[in-house]
C-alpha cells in the first residue's frame, strides 16, 4: 500500500453508489475537478497570452494566470490587462497575484475584481491573515484565496492564515522559501516547512496543502518528488509545464489497488450490518470513503 494522503477524517459518505459502475479507467479523459481537491495546478506566466487556451485545456487540474514572479515589473500592467480581457472573453482560471506589501497588489484586485469567470487567487508571499482578508474583501467577499507561504514569517503564522476568513487552501512556495531561510531543497530540510503546512491546514479545517514545484524536465525526479508530496500529506502540487500535470495526477491519486481495498471494505462493513467490531473500523471506514469519493472525482477504475 503507498503513503495515505486521504486520512480518515470527519466527513462520512453513504457509500450507496456502486463505483465499478461510476468509474472508467485511471486514464479516462480530463474531467473538471473540484479545486478542494485538485493535484496539479499550472502556472502560466501572464506574458504569454497566446498559451492561455491551450494551458486551459490541459490535463492540469488547475490553471494559475501568473502575473506575479513570471512578469518583470515593467511588464506586469500588460500582463494584467492581457489576462483580464482573456477572462472576461469567458476563460475560466486562478490568477497568481503579486503580494499584498507590492505597489502591483492593489491594482491587481481592482482589475480582477467582478469578473466571474475569475475561479479564485493566488495571493504571493502571504506572511498574515490580515492580508487574507484585505484581498477577498477588494475581490467583493466570495472569491477563494489560496495563500502562498514563501518566507519564515508566513510559515510561522501558517495556522492564523488557514483560519483566515476566504481562505481556502495553503501552497508551499518552495523556492522564495529556501531563499529566505538557506535551506537545502533536499527532502529531509524541507519536512519541517510541509508538516507545517499540512498541520495548519488541518487546524484550519483546509483542504490538504499544495506542495511546490519540480524544476527540470526529469519525469523520474517529478515522479519521485510528487511521491515525497503525498508521504507529507499534502493534496497538491504546483507545476511548472502542462508535461508535468499528468505525472502529477497520477501520484496524487489513489491507485487501483487501494480502491479495490476501498471497495471490499465498504462491501464488508455493509455486509455486517454496519456494526463497528473494534477500535480500528471507524478510522479505516473514514479512509475507505474518502477514495471512494476521490475515485470517483478522478476516475480511478479499481484493480480486479
């Protein structure tokens, strides 16, 4: 069995529906994903509006517009502008936004602000709650912000950004965060930042956070470094080309087997009469709904 991202938590489904039945393959075509759950988000710089539909129709789960670190400062007002007609022609997409203690952050909101195919932020360099809710209120007090944390002040306010009110997911800027505090990009360094993470985002009551990304074009790095991403138990990961996304989705993702597990377990707990035998029933039942749940959303077709 690989490392558990699913847990067992508080949510508990009727599993009524017969998921042989709902699933197709572990390949089936891209489908919609709910952002609470999304694997691979994208980033596309802002400068490069002729990708933008392209990009749209990846296999990433999530589309970042980046108007932030992809933008030299004197290009940001076209990158914005280009970004803004594209989603107000009817393109749907997060946007990474510069940081709220940048000259570009205000301007950025008031551009993006009403436009309803806006899916959400990224708000760069996130270091307090204060900066949380500042954005969503500019964004009109129902747009979701994930919260990037990229320096040690940010990590060490994590858990009061994750209850912060619009926030809706933690993401690791891996990068800016080795910058700023001289630590190694190797997995043992950065687990103290992801467990962070994962923590604050559980005492925010947060979906999983998403981990930062790959650089390089090595699949067998990616591969490798996703697995790192799913053993810490985060439910993301950003990436940095749409090659990327597919390797991505298939880490973060219950395999065939665990499903198969998933549904003989459910099976059996119906068979019984949904009776709790011992101590362990309920945290394996908790965990067995969540893939189901996750099979379903991925389209993960279990191993006979």
């Amino acid at each position: 069995m690989s490392a558990d991202p699913y847990g067992s938590g508080p949510e508990v489904l009727d599993p009524e529906d017969d998921l042989r039945a709902l699933v197709t393959t572990r390949t089936a075509r891209h489908r919609p994903v709910d952002p609470s759950i999304a694997r691979s988000w994208l980033l596309v710089p802002g400068t490069r509006a002729d990708t933008f539909d392209d990009m749209a129709a990846s296999r990433a789960d999530a589309v970042v517009l980046d108007i932030e670190d992809a933008v030299d400062p004197s290009n940001k007002p076209q990158a914005r502008q280009d970004v803004v007609d594209w989603l107000r022609a009817g393109g749907r997409a997060w946007v990474r936004v510069n940081d709220a203690a940048s000259p570009f952050w205000a301007d950025d909101l008031a551009a993006l602000a009403g436009i309803p195919s806006l899916l959400g932020i990224m708000l760069a360099k996130t270091e307090s709650p204060a900066q949380v809710t500042s954005s969503v209120d500019r964004l009109g007090g129902d747009v979701p912000i994930v919260a990037l944390i990229e320096s040690a002040i940010g990590m060490e306010d994590a858990a009061h950004i994750a209850r912060a009110r619009g926030a809706f997911r933690l993401a690791f800027g891996s990068g800016d965060f080795r910058r700023d505090t001289g630590m190694s990009a190797d997995a043992e360094a950065m687990a103290y930042p992801r467990a962070r993470l994962v923590v604050a985002s559980r005492v925010g009551n947060l979906p999983g956070p998403i981990d930062g990304p790959t650089v390089g074009n090595s699949m067998p790095t990616l591969r490798e470094q996703s697995g790192i991403t799913v053993s810490m138990g985060m439910t993301g990961k950003l990436c940095l080309s749409a090659e990327q996304a597919p390797v991505i989705n298939e880490v973060i993702c219950p395999t065939p087997s665990e499903v198969l597990w998933a549904l003989d377990f459910l099976a059996d707990f119906e068979s019984r009469g949904r009776v709790v035998r011992d101590g362990s029933d309920l945290p394996r039942l908790g965990r067995a709904q969540k893939i189901e749940k996750l099979a379903i959303s991925f389209g993960v077709h279990p191993t006979s």
